[in-house]
C-alpha cells in the first residue's frame, strides 16, 4: 500500500518566546513492512541540527527556532510504501536490547487492577499467545472515548476510568506484558482510516512485545489487532512520552497553545 | 584481636619511605605542630575548601579536618597500583563500549543481562552511540584499602564524576608551603600537572566535528552544590570557562556559550551534573535545569560530554563484584588489584551466610554512598545489627555484604601526641586518548581512634598523599 503522510503541527505563544529547541522523531526508517519513498519536514524559520540514528533504530534530527518568535509550524509530508507483514518488525535496524524494555516508567507502574489483568496471559501455551491475550485483554477493558483521558494519564488510571484513547490503550498493554516479564514499547505512528474502517486517529500509537523467536511483534488493542498495510512506524520508546514524535522546550514566559491535522491517504496507484 | 599494618614499620623497624619523617616527627616541638596545625586550618579557611567530599551532603561550610602527617608510598609500591588503576579504568571502559554496543560479556554469561539492562544507570539514549575514541568515562575514581605491605583491595569504582581531586592538589599545595624543608629531604613526585593532564585528556576527546583547538567548559549544577569549589578550583587551573546549564544553548548542530562577546561554540563539556540533570528532551521533562537538545547535539558528534551520559552502569556496589571478571573478558589479563569478596544479598545463598555472619559484616546499600545506612557488624550493638537484618530481609537485593577488613594505619597527628588512624585513598586516572595517572591521590583518615570509617561525613580527614621517586 502506498501512504502519503501531511502532518502540521503549528505552535501558537500568547507573547513572543526568546527560542525553541526541538527534538524529533518524525521519519520513519525503511524495514520489510516499509519504505520510505520521499519525506520531507519544514519547520518554520528553523535551522535544522544534526541527525543520527538512535539504538533504538529511530531516525532522530534537531531543530532549533531563533526568537523572538509566536509561532512555529513543524509540517511533515512524505510518501510510504507499506506491506502486511502481521505485525513482525522485520528487517529493522537497531541494538537496544530488549531486555531494557523492561523498564517501568512512572506512566506503566503497576497496580492491583493492572495485576489482576494481567492474568489474562495466564495458561498460555507459547509467548505469542499470551502477547495475543493481553492485547485482547485491553482492548475488552478500555472502550475507546477521546477526551476522558489526557497526555499525563498513567496506565493504572486509565483502566480504572475504563476508557481512553490509543495512548491509553497501549501504556496499559506495556504495563501488564511487562509485569510479565514480556519486553513491551511504545511506537509512534500514522494510521491510514479507510472509509468503511473503525480505525481511530490518524496520529497514532500502539505497542510493540518481544515474542522470542519473532522478535518485536506490534499490537494495536485500540483496533483489535496487529498493524498492518496501513501502519507507518515512525519510532519506540518506553513510553508515550519518551516515544513522542516531537519533544520541545521554548524560552520564555510565552504560553503555548498547539495545532495539529495529520491526514493519510492512500496514493492512486 | 585484629592487628592492623601500620604503613610506617615492619618488624618493628621503620619502612624505607618513612625513614625521613621518624626524625621530622620525633623532633617536633608540640607548640610547633600546634602553630603549623592552626596555620594549615586558616589556609583552608581562606583558600575556602570546606566542601564535603564525595557528594556525602553535610554542613557544606564545615572544614574537613587536614592531618599534617603525610602518607608515603614508594616508587616501587606506586608502580604496582599504578598498573592495576589503568588495568581497571581500561576495563572498565570496554565494558562501557561493550554494553552500550553488542554487550558481548552478557550473550557469553560472565555478567547477569538484570544488573546491565535494567540497571537504572544504564541509558538508553546512549546504545549504539560510540563516543570520540571509544571512551565512556575519562575520570574513573577508585578506592583502595590496604591490609597489608602488599595487600590493596578496591572498595569501588567511580566512572561518573568523582570528586576530592581538588583535597589532592590543595593538601600537596599547603604541605609545600608550610613544610619546604621535608619537600628538599625527601624525593616526592609532583601533582601539581593534574590539571594540565586532565585539559590533555579532555582536548583528546573532542568530538568529530571539531576542528582545530577544542573549546572546553566546566559544567556545575551551580553554588549551592557542596562541591562547586572543586568546579571553579578546576576552571581555573584549566583555564576554561565554569558554566551552568543556563550558560548554554543549542543552535543548529552545536552547543554554544553565551559569553560577553558574544556566543562561543564549546567542544567539549566536563560535566559535573547527574546524567538526569543533562538534557530535559532526553531525560528529564519535568527539569529546567540542563541544557534543552544537549543529547542530540552529543549523539551526532557536535559535542563531546565527559562522563557519558549512562558511565554509571560500571560503577555500582552489583556489578562492581563483576570488574575482575571484565578485566579477564575484555583484556585476557589477570586483575593485578583484588575486589574485596562481596556477598549479594539478592542471591538465596549469600543472603543466609551474611545473615549468619552480621556481626562479622560489612552491610552497604547497592546505591548508598557516603558511610550512610551501611552496617559495621563488628562496631555495632546487638540491637543495631538485629534491626538492620529487618532492613535487609525486607530488601535482599539492596544490599551488599563484605568481611570487615583491616584498614592499613598511617602516623597521625592527635591530641595525644601521634597515633595510629585507619586510612584509604582514591587516586584520578585520566582516561582520553591515552591513559594517564598523576602519582598520588586522596587519602582519606578515620580521625575517630579504632574507627574503620574514613568519610568526612562520619569525622574522617585528609592527609597528603606522597610518591617517592625511585
């Protein structure tokens, strides 16, 4: 399947900010079940700094904006050919090792509610079933409703609201595999909504468990399944926070306000 | 009854490195080593070194206590420990290249993937990043013990950013003024190019993209940090800019001082902040402090930060039981200095033998530092050790257990006259381009008479360190 990505986000401050410094994880890296055809970020009055590739094997560029500035538009569009490959991340360059993935952080600590779900897993024949179960788990336990949550919601509080939204869905995911002792990250991404599809949010998150043997397989729980054709990576990290795409801190008093459209389409062949 | 060895006799004569100080020692008027003892304090005072060294916290105005009576090590004596500090600095470091890279030491099983990976110091923001020539930490700090004429033991390594080095050059720099005679009779090699050493070593790292001379900074947390005099002491000698996190920013792919005249790219950032405190995009959202992009500027070579971000996973009291095992992994060499056997209360069978043997125990916290809430078996009551067998029972993995050992003594200035203290030391090895150490270090004494605890947190003092020529 062949994507197109127009993603703009645009930063408002109610008075002028001195600079900004950004942090991007916005080009997703070519593997089996992608390619990257053409991509290109514009990031208003910014002067682009170095880039590399993290060990996580996320593509990784700096921005720095020169003040005084109200408003900064970071647009992102690009072309990305995509194949099923049922979730299995293959073909992906990095050397983090997954046992790191281990790692709580404060938004995967766990809690009675989480323990008892993560039983879910339990009588499990092999690692790929009870990654299976616990996805399944999740998706039965939050029902997806935007706006109940917010970006600082931990993986405890959205299963006791028993609603939330993709990020939601995934930090509880992470959470429960790992009190499993089941490497589990967060990955970033654009989701392609066709038109009959219940897919949710174009800008979306999922995550990702290592299955031994297989590797690192994806588990959507806000969809109900692996991704897929319609899934472009962009990259992973512990959590939401620690995978966001775009990390920023401006100087100044400035209050920001923030603006974003993401649109993905599938390009005529 | 313990005998302890006494660094200045044997066989009830005086070592050769002694030899001189018995007459300097024995033919001191006590009104004279009064007026010397009360001239050295006020040139600390002035100078203004009071801070607590090692981070241990305390009264950050209060002097730490300077013993006149130095501690002697041969040439010979220094050439051994010299070998066996570099070994352990260049091991430690390949461990560092190892498990930020391919971490063969744990696919081959010589350390557990739990003490790595999931160690908290273990940054995940370095893996696959390989800093200018290889090289995690350039300024490893160990500590030694000696029991014996021959026997020296590390406690621990420091592969972050040890401190004290500043007690060094300063009890060298007072000792000199107060003493010259001793410094004519007696064949001692200089410190004083620490710092000299220390500007080679960092110049040596720039990063990739530097051309040309390297810009250095000092970066401190600021002054309210009880080793900021340390930080300012070393700008000075170097010669390069102390800054602080709001001294800098990143533009494009560099990092830049805000100066007078105005920005200054730096090349090379002698840290001397926790790795949270580095960068708030990469660690820490939540702090101001840091330098907003610092990370990624380091990680596409713009800027070289000294420690790496993540040296920390070498240095704690777990994986320390592993540093001879990396020393035989990593350079096929037998360690030349010896761990002090170390129990881990997290594994079933050393839990039961330590809590068999508490009385005869050392107990420290795996990330404890600073003689806190550690356990001295033989120096505590029955209650002390029953309560702290509650601690570790309720804890196991959080502690480590080690025999008493019996701290070496060196000749001290007391009220009584001259006795006996327990000592340490921790010397600076420089790690950059090349391997480098000055010869000496801090030595650290129990003031406290039978006390095995030499921090300054628990009344312990400084002694100047002193390496005969051969």
């Amino acid at each position: 399947m062949r994507l197109t990505v127009d993603h703009v986000t645009r930063y408002t401050y109610d008075q002028p900010v001195r600079g900004v410094v950004q942090s991007h994880r916005l080009t997703p890296s070519s593997f089996e079940g992608q390619t990257v055809l053409d991509w290109r970020i514009d990031v208003s009055d910014g002067l682009a700094g170095g880039q590399f590739r993290c060990g996580a094997g996320d593509r990784i560029q700096s921005w720095s904006v020169q003040g005084p500035v109200t408003e900064i538009t970071v647009r992102v569009r690009g072309t990305v050919e995509t194949t099923d490959t049922a979730g299995v991340l293959k073909g992906h360059r990095e050397t983090v090792k997954p046992a790191l993935y281990l790692r709580d952080t404060p938004a995967t600590q766990m809690d009675g509610a989480l323990e008892t779900l993560s039983a879910a897993a339990e009588g499990s024949a092999n690692p790929l079933e009870a990654a299976h179960r616990l996805a399944a788990a999740v998706a039965d336990a939050i029902a997806y409703r935007p706006g109940t949550t917010a970006a600082h919601t931990t993986a405890a509080e959205a299963l006791a609201l028993g609603e939330g939204v993709c990020q939601d869905h995934a930090h509880v995911l992470i959470a429960i595999a790992r009190h499993r002792e089941i490497p589990a990250r967060y990955v970033a991404g654009y989701l392609f909504a066709d038109a009959e599809g219940r897919a949710h949010e174009a800008a979306h998150a999922w995550a990702e468990l290592w299955v031994p043997g297989l590797g690192w397989v994806g588990f959507d729980p806000a969809n109900r399944c692996c991704p897929d054709a319609r899934y472009i990576r962009l990259g992973s990290g512990f959590d939401a926070q620690d995978a966001a795409p775009i990390k920023g801190i401006a100087r100044g008093p400035g209050q920001e306000k923030l603006d974003v459209t993401v649109a993905v389409l599938a390009a005529q062949q | 009854m313990t005998v302890y060895f006494n660094e200045m006799y044997q066989d009830g004569l005086v070592r050769p490195p002694y030899l001189r100080l018995e007459d300097w020692m024995k033919t001191m008027p006590s009104e004279f080593r009064q007026m010397k003892q009360a001239e050295a304090e006020a040139l600390f005072r002035r100078i203004g070194i009071t801070f607590a060294v090692y981070g241990e916290g305390g009264d950050p105005d209060r002097l730490i206590p300077f013993d006149m009576f130095p501690r002697v090590f041969t040439g010979q004596e220094w050439a051994r420990l010299e070998r066996g500090i570099k070994q352990r600095a260049r091991a430690l470091n390949a461990f560092l290249a190892d498990v930020y890279g391919r971490g063969e030491i744990v696919k081959a099983g010589r350390i557990p993937a739990r003490l790595v990976y999931q160690n908290e110091a273990y940054e995940k923001a370095v893996v696959g990043f390989v800093p200018p020539k290889g090289v995690y930490s350039h300024i490893v700090g160990i500590d030694l013990v000696r029991t014996g004429p021959d026997e020296f033991f590390v406690l621990e390594d420091n592969c972050r950013t040890p401190s004290g080095v500043s007690y060094m050059l300063e009890n060298r720099e007072i000792m000199m003024r107060m003493f010259p005679d001793l410094f004519r009779e007696n064949r001692i090699q200089p410190v004083d190019s620490y710092s000299d050493r220390l500007r080679r070593t960092l110049a040596s790292v720039a990063p990739m993209k530097c051309k040309g001379d390297p810009c250095i900074v000092i970066l401190t947390p600021g002054h309210f940090n009880s080793a900021y005099y340390e930080h300012s002491f070393l700008a000075d000698l170097m010669g390069v800019e102390l800054v602080e996190g709001q001294d800098l920013f990143v533009e494009g792919e560099f990092v830049y001082m805000r100066t007078t005249e105005g920005p200054r790219r730096v090349d090379v950032i002698y840290r001397r902040i926790d790795d949270a405190f580095i960068d708030p995009l990469c660690f820490r959202p939540d702090s101001m402090l840091g330098v907003p992009g610092l990370m990624d500027v380091y990680r596409s070579g713009g800027v070289s930060i000294c420690s790496a971000p993540g040296a920390g996973v070498a240095d704690d009291k777990a994986v320390y039981t592993f540093v001879p095992e990396m020393v035989r992994f990593y350079l096929g060499e037998e360690p030349i200095l010896q761990n002090v056997p170390t129990w881990q209360c997290g594994k079933a069978d050393d839990l039961k033998y330590v809590l068999e043997k508490l009385p005869e125990l050392v107990v420290k916290e795996v990330h404890g530092s600073g003689g806190y809430g550690m356990l001295v078996g033989p120096k505590s009551t029955a209650e002390q050790i029953e309560s702290f067998r509650v601690k570790i029972l309720k804890d196991p993995g959080n502690y480590i257990a080690q025999p008493t050992l019996a701290l070496s003594t060196t000749p001290t200035f007391v009220a009584e006259g001259i006795a006996p203290r327990h000592v340490d030391l921790r010397p600076y090895c420089l790690v950059g381009e090349q391997i480098d150490l000055v010869p000496g270090g801090l030595t650290r004494v129990a003031l406290k008479e039978g006390s095995l605890v030499v921090n300054s947190s628990q009344g312990g003092g400084v002694k100047d360190t002193w390496v005969l020529a051969e």
